[in-house]
C-alpha cells in the first residue's frame, strides 16, 4: 500500500511540476520585419537609403552585379524551459523561432523583397 500511495505523489508532483512550465524569452538577435514596414517598401521608388531607415541596416549585403544587391534581414529569437522557481532550463527543449526577409536592390532602388527560409 505504501508504495502505490508513494508512487501517486511522485507522479502527482511530476505532473504539477510540468504543468507549472512555460516559456521564457532568452535572446532575440536581429531586428524583425513588420507587415507595417513592408507596406513602406514602394518596387521602384524606394531606395538603398530609405531601406536602410526604414528597417536598419541588413545582416548581410551581397553584390550581385555593377549596382545590383542582395540585402539579407535576419531575425532569431530563442525561448528557453522555466520551470517554477524560476529556472531556466537553457540548451534544453529550446523553442527557436527564425525570419529571413530578402531585398533585391537593382540600379539603387528596390526590384523585389520576400521572406525566405532561413
């Protein structure tokens, strides 16, 4: 009898542990892209420098060709385990969230932009 009784409140503390679980943000690298700073970017009429205002600067810029660029904004955002208590279980179940946002600049104004797997 005891060791059912034991065995109970083992599990019953496991699972009230677990349950007390939840998330919390540990790093945020990069700068998102909101639908609201996408609605800013005009095809054709914004340029380099009203990019770079508007959404900073990118995580990498390739030269294409001549005046032709590829500017690259990343976003990584890392959400730790916290257990009650408050500890943060780092490395381990990490929920990792990613966003690749592509602008093709061509002849100093904007061809295309789209978010890409990162």
């Amino acid at each position: 009898m005891n060791t059912r009784l034991l065995s109970f409140f083992l599990f019953l503390g496991a699972t009230l542990l677990l349950a007390g679980c939840s998330y919390t943000l540990t790093s945020v690298q990069g700068g998102g892209v909101t639908q609201a700073q996408i609605q800013e970017i005009k095809p054709g009429r914004t340029n380099g420098l009203d990019l770079i205002m508007l959404l900073g600067p990118p995580a990498s810029a390739e030269n294409l060709i001549g005046q032709d660029w590829r500017l690259v904004y990343a976003w990584t955002e890392i959400k730790s385990l916290t257990i009650p208590g408050g500890y943060q279980a780092v490395g381990l179940y990490d929920k990792l969230e990613r966003q690749n946002f592509e602008v093709i600049i061509k002849d100093g104004r904007v061809l295309n932009y789209r978010f890409i797997k990162p």
